[in-house]
C-alpha cells in the first residue's frame, strides 16, 4: 500500500490577510504566534521562544496576500527555530537537540560523507533587502543571513541588535559537522531538528537532521 499525506502544516497554506487585520495592538510576537496557530486551526506546545517578548505598536507586515506559512516562516526565524508538526499534530518552534539514535553499519545500505565540515557560523547580518548592509553581529566569515523579516525590523541599530544577538548565540553555539547522505533502515523517531549518530568504520558522525 502506498500512502501520500499530508500533516497539519498544510493548514498554514492560506490567505492570512484577514488575520493580520484582526490583531489588536500592543501585541508581542508569543501572542502573534499563538494567535496565529488559533486561526488555521492547529493547537501548539511551544509556549514561549527567543524574541517571543518583543511588543508591536503596530503590524509590521505592510504587504497583502501573505500566507499563514510566510507569517510562522517570520516568526520562527525570529526565533531561531525550527517549525515543525508533533507527532500528535500540535505545532512547535524547536531547535536542534541530541539524540539517543545511532545508526550502526549493520543498518545502512550506503553512506557519504562529505569531504569537509560546515563551519560554526560566527557572524549574522540582519537587514531589509538583499541590497541592505542592515545589522552585522559577530566579526567572523562564516556568515548568516536574515532578509526582510518585519518581526526583526527596526527603527535604529540598537534595537535590531537587541533582538539579533539572541539568535547569533544560538546560531553560534552550533558546532561544525560533516555532512551526510545516507540510505538506511527506517527509523520513524527520527524528525527534523534532531542530531543523530552514524557510525563509519568505527568512527562516530554526529550530524543535524533538517527535513
């Protein structure tokens, strides 16, 4: 039998102008967020996140046609997170955690790895088009870069600084991996944001898992 489905995230795929209109400020970004999971009818276990206190005066989403996906696209790069479905159908802003899984050579049927590590990211740049020079924290190479999210716009360099800095520590505290492809017995445990192991002719490869 063969199966194609689809998860709750599905329900994000709408039209949320009339979501964005509706919302009553003062309002932070936790509230946004919940709020949002009200509207497309999906209930969440995230209660709190990084940037999640940060207060709005105003909507700044200035654009229309904007879907319930772009909004939690914002929100959870905002807060450095993961967005991703439970597997009891609840919505959750995650990050990367260890795992117990370890796959063993006896359960894989090929494996590559990469020839070279993905560096630890030491600088991020926060600004409002790809033209933008924005906000720089850090002062290493490896950079990453955030564009045109209005939950992390603002006024002056200190106030996008304030709530850039959380997400460049998080960023930061990502050690480097080896990326790795690798067909192997199934594991269902295994789900976007984890860190699984893979064992190679006896050395260990801790690597993130991304979808």
């Amino acid at each position: 039998i063969a199966i194609n489905a689809e998860d709750k995230m599905a329900r994000f795929d709408v039209i949320a102008d009339e979501f964005l209109d509706g919302l009553t400020y003062p309002i932070t970004l936790g509230e946004i967020y919940s709020q949002l999971c009200d509207f497309v009818g999906v209930s969440t276990v995230t209660t709190s996140f990084i940037n999640s206190t940060r207060s709005f005066e105003a909507s700044p989403v200035l654009t229309q046609n904007i879907t319930a996906r772009d909004i939690l696209s914002w929100i959870a790069e905002a807060a450095c997170s993961i967005a991703r479905m439970t597997r009891d159908g609840r919505v959750e802003l995650a990050w990367f955690n260890d795992t117990s899984v370890s796959i063993p050579m006896d359960q894989y049927f090929s494996i590559e790895v990469a020839e070279y590590d993905v560096p630890s990211i030491d600088k991020l740049q926060v600004s409002g088009s790809e033209t933008d020079i924005g906000v720089i924290i850090g002062t290493g190479t490896n950079g990453y870069q955030i564009v045109d999210n209005p939950y992390l716009a603002g006024l002056t360099d200190e106030e996008i600084r304030t709530y850039g800095e959380p997400i460049y520590n998080r960023l930061a505290a990502f050690e480097a991996f080896s990326p790795i492809l690798a067909h192997a017995v199934c594991d269902w445990s295994i789900q976007a944001g984890d860190m699984i192991t893979i064992v190679l002719d006896g050395v260990s490869y801790k690597f993130p898992i991304y979808c």
